[in-house]
C-alpha cells in the first residue's frame, strides 16, 4: 500500500507541476514579419493562427483567424497589410490612409456606417494613426452581420502598413464601436514597432526582438 500510495502522490505533484507550467504559459507571442522595406512587429494572441498570405505587385495582406475557423467563415480577425512605396506620395499620412481605408467600410454599409477616431500616435519612432470603424449590417459573408474593425495604419521609411482586428457579430442599426474592448485589443497588440531589414539576418529576427 505504501509503495501505492507513493505512486499516487508523485503523480498527483507531475499533474500539479503541469497544470502550473500551463498557467504560466504566455497567452501570445512576437510575430515579426519582412513586408516589403522593414519587419512589422506586434503581439499576436496566441488563440489566433495565419490562414492566408499573399503579395501582389505593391499589396501584401496576411490573414489570422481564432483556431478552427476559416478565412470564409471568422467571429475574429486579425490582418496585416503592407501597401509599398505609398510614404512618398505627397500629402500621404496615417490619419488619411486610415480615412481611405474607412471609406471602402462606408461603401458596404452607407446605413450603418460608424468609425471612432483614437488619434494619432508613435508605435516606436514611426508615426501612426488609431480608428475603430465599423458597418452594422454588411452582406459579405456567410449571412448577414455587423463588423467592426480596430484600425492601426503605420507610417513607414517607405511603406505604409495596418494592423486590423476585426470581430462580427449579429447586425444592428449601429457597430460597437464605442465598446471598451478596442482599447484593450489594442494594448494586446504591443508593442508594435518597423524595425529595419538588416542584411543576412532571418527568422527570429533578434535585432528587432531586442528593440522592445
């Protein structure tokens, strides 16, 4: 009995140890990523997993979803695009380009369009500009539904970029985006930063995981 006993109790210590190990497990990690001139920075959730990945001429877009959905059928998304070399068209800005971007939203919904300006912001030394924007019913999709996007653009040495973190939802006369889980998603994303592309260097990319 004793030798049982023992037994019984050193497995119960090992479920303990790994019941602790998985709550001390980190809910997201570093993704770090060449588009284009530089390496895009954030915190990706770590309930989220890349689906879908294209370049086509100057456009880049990179599309994550919650594990187990489809690029076709999401609750959330996270997307990142790169658009190349738009720095240098004159009067370009994060605050216009984030304009541009919630225009193409008030196309799909003229009805229920809302959008939610954070401000300007700096995501290292690149200048950025935050929106929350949003359509109350829009017909893409499976079935009709709402979908409110929080809307990071990034200034680039030469490109510009976006993080997006989208969520859908049942349609109503108004998307959320009022809602105080934009600013949390948000901080979940940092730190964001561009880092340089520097010559040789692959994937971890530690010159850019040492910046933060």
């Amino acid at each position: 009995m004793r030798a049982r006993t023992t037994t019984l109790a050193a497995f119960s210590a090992l479920m303990l140890l790994a019941a602790a190990a998985q709550a001390q497990a980190p809910q997201s990690f570093r993704v770090i990523s060449p588009i284009f001139g530089q390496l895009v920075s954030f915190t990706m959730p770590s309930h989220f997993e890349a689906v879908f990945e294209n370049t086509k001429g100057g456009h880049y877009i990179r599309e994550a979803v919650l594990k187990g959905e489809t690029p076709e059928r999401w609750t959330q998304m996270i997307t990142v695009t790169g658009e190349k070399g738009i720095t240098l068209t004159p009067g370009a800005s994060p605050q216009i380009f984030a304009g541009t971007i919630a225009g193409g939203f008030k196309t799909a919904c003229p009805d229920s369009f809302a959008a939610r300006p954070l401000g300007a912001m700096t995501f290292g030394r690149f200048e950025g500009f935050v929106a929350v924007i949003g359509c109350g019913r829009i017909d893409s999709g499976p079935t009709r539904h709402s979908e409110t996007a929080l809307l990071i653009t990034l200034k680039g040495a030469t490109d510009y970029y976006t993080i997006q973190w989208a969520e859908r939802g049942p349609e109503s006369d108004e998307p959320p985006v009022n809602d105080d889980r934009w600013e949390a998603r948000l901080r979940d994303l940092r730190p964001i930063d561009l880092c340089p592309i520097m010559p040789g260097e692959a994937a971890p990319y530690p010159s850019c995981v040492s910046k933060s």
